[in-house]
C-alpha cells in the first residue's frame, strides 16, 4: 500500500511540474556534444531516450515544439511505474522532478538525431539570414562588393559598421572572420569565427572555416575537434569528413582517416559536388601512401565496409 501512494504522490508531482522543462528545452546542442555516458544510463537518459520514440517522424519544428511536454511527461510517467526503486527515489521531491526533468532535456538532442536536426534548422533560418536594420544590410552589401574586388582591409570597416549597428549579424560577423583569413591574419579570423560561434554555437559556415584556419596555424588538435563537431551537427555534409580525413591522414591515423574519406566521397558522388575532385585527390594520395606501408589490405577492407570501387588509376 505505501508503494502504490509513494508512487500517486510521484505522478501528481511530474503532473504539476510537467510544464518546468520547457524553458531548458532550446539548449545550445553545441554545450552537450561532449557529455560522456560512461557512468550508465541515468533516469534523465532513459526518458530523452525513450522521449525519441514519440518525436523520430516529426518534420516540423513546430510541431516537434507541440510534442515535446506530452513526449517526456509519457516517458517519465511510464519510467516511473516500470522503474527500479532507487529510480523513483530520485524522483520523490519537486526538486527530485525539477534536476530530472532539466537533465533531460538538456541531453535530448544528444539521443534524439531528428530533434537535433529541427532545432538546428530552425537556428539556421533564425541567424542565417540578412539584418533587420536596412543601415546595417547597407554596409554589408558595402563590404561584400569589396570582398570580391580583394579590398580586405576596407571590406573589414563595412563589415564592422553592420555588426556595430546589430550585434548579432551572423553573416556580416563571418564575412569579418573571411577577410582576415585571406589576409593571413588567422588569429585574428579565429577571434571572429569564435564571436560568430557565441551568437549561433552550431552555424556549420563558422564550424567548417575555424576547423580550417586551426590547420594553418598547425593547431591540429583544435582543427580535429571542430571537423568532429561539424560531422556530428551536420551528418549530411561532406566537408565534416573531407576535412578530418585529411587532418586524420597528417596525423597518421589512416583507418579512421579512411572511413571518414570514403564517407566524404560517397556524399559528394550522390550530391554531384564540384569538390568530388578533391576527394579523389585526397584517395589518391592516401592509397599511394598506405600502399607503400604495405597496408592495402587495410583500403581493401575500408572499401569493402563503403562500398566504394577503388581506382588507382
């Protein structure tokens, strides 16, 4: 009898705090890339997990918005009657409910690929996009006519003049970064892909052309992370995996180097991608490399899991 009013007590208590989670629901999935799940699962992993079963067909970010209350209020109910004791002790106070709730919804775009996928699109649509102030759209129309003529320096005080006027004018802030980088001046370019990246953590534009300009500084470690991230964020997008397999190569690890190259060219091939040249290139180089070291066994192998035909042409 005390087990079965433990656990009425338990529901009016996830019913009356059902709404708590919302307001941590549009975490940046850029914070919670890393979380390890070493430890097992927690009580917050098995409802994000089981929450994903609900949302997985969902295609509009609205509607994914609809759903999450009742996708992790279904979980948590049916985790609370199947789970272990130790479980629904966790989950015996409001607060109990309030860190259960909070963790996971933090770690559902981590489980949940689809809720990933919307929550990015719906950022993209918000920061990818020109300023709502015209003075701001003027100088940035401004610095991009002088981007292309190679007027760096001045195409830099346009581009500044629209970020002063709004501050989170993701493109102008990017189009900064750009100029630098092709002035040689990386550091300074890092600096703004970084100030682009605190307005919007996921922007692949950003991601893609920090992981690169790390190469050039040699800082591979930092090159290799953002390659990852760019890969996870974006998995259908060659340049994550063209890009760490070239850096994976330098730094001599081929399998993974190779999985990722394979991966890379299969994508650019169903894209018809103008860039499938280079990943041809980075084959090439890459076989020619693993067939001195006499590991072609090695490419047999990562071929066969791709399915990709090798040609040594």
């Amino acid at each position: 009898m005390y087990y079965l009013i433990y656990k009425r007590i338990n529901f009016k208590l996830l019913i009356r705090l059902k709404i708590i989670y919302m307001k941590y629901f549009l975490v940046l999935i850029f914070s919670v890339v890393s979380i390890s799940f070493a430890q097992g699962q927690t009580l917050a992993e098995k409802i994000a997990i089981m929450a994903c079963t609900y949302l997985d067909s969902i295609n509009n970010y609205n509607v994914l918005l609809d759903s999450i209350e009742s996708s992790i209020v279904s979980a948590t109910t049916i985790l609370i009657l199947e789970g272990a004791p130790e479980e629904t002790k966790v989950i015996g106070s409001v607060e109990g409910i309030r860190e259960t709730l909070k963790a996971a919804n933090e770690i559902l775009p981590v489980h949940c690929d689809n809720v990933r996928r919307l929550i990015i699109k719906e950022k993209r649509r918000k920061f990818y996009k020109r300023s709502s102030s015209y003075a701001a759209n003027k100088h940035y129309d401004k610095g991009n006519s002088l981007m292309e003529k190679g007027d760096y320096q001045d195409a830099i005080k346009e581009f500044k003049l629209a970020v002063k006027l709004d501050n989170n004018f993701v493109y102008a802030i990017d189009h900064i970064a750009v100029c630098y980088r092709r002035l040689g001046e990386y550091k300074t370019a890092i600096k703004y892909y970084n100030k682009s990246l605190d307005i919007f953590p996921e922007g692949d534009i950003a991601i893609m052309n920090i992981a690169a300009t790390y190469s050039f500084i040699k800082d591979d470690n930092n090159s290799i992370k953002n390659y990852r991230l760019l890969k996870y964020l974006y998995p259908d997008n060659p340049e994550g995996y063209y890009g760490l397999a070239k850096m994976l190569s330098v730094n001599g690890d081929d399998e993974e180097a190779l999985d990722n190259l394979f991966t890379a060219h299969k994508l650019y091939l169903e894209s018809n991608s103008e860039y499938l040249k280079d990943s041809k290139l980075l084959m090439k180089y890459l076989i020619s490399k693993l067939k001195s070291l006499n590991k072609m066994d090695l490419v047999e192998k990562k071929a066969k899991e791709h399915n990709v035909v090798i040609n040594e042409e």
